[in-house]
C-alpha cells in the first residue's frame, strides 16, 4: 500500500510523475487554501502534506489536521510559515528543502543588485516606449557595481553564495550574523557583531536572512537611515524583515539610489505603491524559479517523505 499525500500546490512534472510512482496522490485544483487542505487531508484519509509557503501551518492549522497525517514536507528553504513548536508538541513531521536553492536564489540576489545599480527597469521602460530622444553622458546614470562594499544580512548558505558572486565583481563584503563564519567560510569577508554599526559600511546592502518574529521590521526608517546616502537595497529573503512605508520614504526622499525587492510582506497582494517607484527592481518571488531547482526542491521534499515512511533517518526534520 502506498502512503497516502496530499499535494497542495502544483509542481512540476518530473515530480508529480516521482510522487505519483511512489504514494497515493490527492492533486490540487490550483493552489489549495488552509479550509481545502484540511478537507483534503481528512477526505483522503492522508498519512502526510506536500505542501509550501502558500500554506501557513500555525497552531490552529495543525491542531485541526486529521491525526492520520504524520508528517508535512514544505517545498521550500524558509520555514516561517511553519509553527515548528506546535508540530513538535503534536509530534508531527516537518520538513525543508535546504542547499538546493542556493545558487538559483543567489543569482538572483545579485540579479538585483545590478538591476537596481544600473536603472534595469527604467532603461527597459524606455526601449519599451520607443527611445525616440538620444541622452545626454550626464543622463541615466546609475551606480557602479565593481568595487563597492556589500553588506550581508545573514552569512548562512545563501548569504555565502551571493558573497562567493560579489567577490567576481571585486566587491568588498561586510556581513552580520548572530556569531562571526569559520575563516574558510567567511573568505575574508568582515564580520560586524552589531547590525547598525555595519549599515554606513554598506554602499549596497542584501539580505539573506529568515523571516520570522525576531527579524521583523529590521529594515526601517532607522535603519534605512544609518545606510549612506545613495544606497543600494536588495531583499530577496522575506517581506517582513522591512517596513515598506520607510522603504517607499527612503527612496522618494533619495536617500537610497535604488532598491530590488523579490520579496514583500503581503504575497501576491504587494503593495502598489511600490510599483510606481521608477528606481525599484520588482520580480514576484522567483528565487528559486529555475526548472532545474524545482525539480531539485520536488525531489529534496520527495527525499524526506521516503525516507520517513522507510523508518530512516530524515534529514531535513525541522525538530
Ligand atoms: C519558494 C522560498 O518559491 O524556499 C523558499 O523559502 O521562498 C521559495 O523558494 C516558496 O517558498 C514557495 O512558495
């Protein structure tokens, strides 16, 4: 008999044809909410969730999950959508999918940043309109990428691999984190064990940071303010660790050059003022949008719920 799952949100083929091979699949009709996923789990008498972010396992989400379901596999890295304190008192299994995403998150970490150093989006709102008029040398200028210092929120794997980039461009890199990397890991880079003291070092500054409670807000109009003027600011991470109000102020007032954001607080629903800022790079949260690391992540998750009906160890248990 094979265990019995519920998908909650489509993915990609190679990995429904894997998941289908090998556990007894209830199929989302588009992506399931939290009231569709508990009436799934219980009509399909299921033994375990494939799930992601879209899905918020809280408290109340898990205490009213039927007690068939005994472990829920997140196609994601972040896991601040998930109550890991409440699955562990229920006992349920929960799960990741580290070191897959890195790169494709990195890349577009740093896709960002030259987007947003070098006007990407206005210059494109021009070729779009025509370029009817030539420019002045003196005109669209963006900032120069090569040779500035970067600032790292968060030296974890993906902070790492968007310094392991930063350092082809001949960037300098300043990072913080709650304890400084072995010298092997950190490669030079230069820890700050005090987050504002780091910020007027920062002539672009990206973070790679999990959200969740303690972070929250740590981009704010204090913050943003300790950067120096004419700051570079990427968020590929989580919306919530900025205030967007203050994020809006800094680059009306030019404080900041520019910004890239992947991330918002409210997905989809982002907040449109954001939109009519010309100097703020915008994509809808594709960090790991590649085939090659959805299927990776698929078959990481895929991995983990083997694993765990095969009695082993699963790696990537969150408790
Ligand atoms: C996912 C992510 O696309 O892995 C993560 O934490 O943020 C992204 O890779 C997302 O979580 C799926 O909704």
């Amino acid at each position: 008999m094979k265990p019995r799952l519920i998908l909650t949100r489509m993915v990609v083929a190679p990995v429904i044809a894997r998941m289908q091979r090998d556990y007894d699949t209830l199929m989302p009709d588009g992506t399931m909410d939290t009231a569709t996923a508990l009436a799934a789990a219980r009509s399909h008498n299921a033994d375990a969730i494939f799930f992601s972010s879209k899905l918020k396992l809280t408290q109340e989400t898990i205490a009213a999950l039927p007690g068939s379901v005994r472990i829920a596999a997140s196609c994601s890295v972040g896991y601040d959508h998930i109550d890991v304190a409440a699955a562990r008192a229920r006992g349920l299994v929960v799960t990741n999918t580290p070191e897959v995403l890195t790169d494709c998150t990195a890349d577009l970490a740093f896709l960002h940043i030259l987007c947003a150093c070098r006007r990407v989006r206005e210059n494109m709102a021009i070729m779009e309109q025509g370029w009817r008029r030539g420019f002045g040398m003196d005109e669209m200028l963006g900032t120069r990428v090569a040779g500035k210092t970067l600032g790292i929120l968060g030296m974890g794997r993906i902070g790492r691999a968007v310094a392991q980039r930063a350092r082809g461009f001949g960037m300098k890199i300043v990072y913080h984190d709650v304890a400084p990397l072995p010298d092997e890991l950190a490669q030079g880079a230069t820890y700050f064990p005090a987050f504002r003291e780091m910020l007027p070092h920062c002539q672009i500054l990206t973070l790679h940071a999990p959200g969740g409670a303690g972070l929250n807000g740590i981009m704010n109009a204090e913050t943003f303010g300790l950067l120096p003027q004419g700051a570079v600011f990427v968020n590929a991470a989580r919306g919530a660790l900025v205030d967007e109000d203050a994020l809006i102020d800094a680059l009306r007032s030019g404080h900041l050059a520019a910004a890239g954001l992947d991330a918002f607080r409210n997905e989809p629903a982002y907040d449109l003022r954001l939109r009519d800022i010309p100097n703020l790079f915008l994509t809808p949260h594709m960090g790991s949008a590649t085939m090659e690391t959805r299927i990776a992540m698929g078959y990481r998750a895929l991995d983990n719920l083997d694993a765990f009906f095969a009695g082993r160890h699963v790696q990537d248990s969150l408790w």
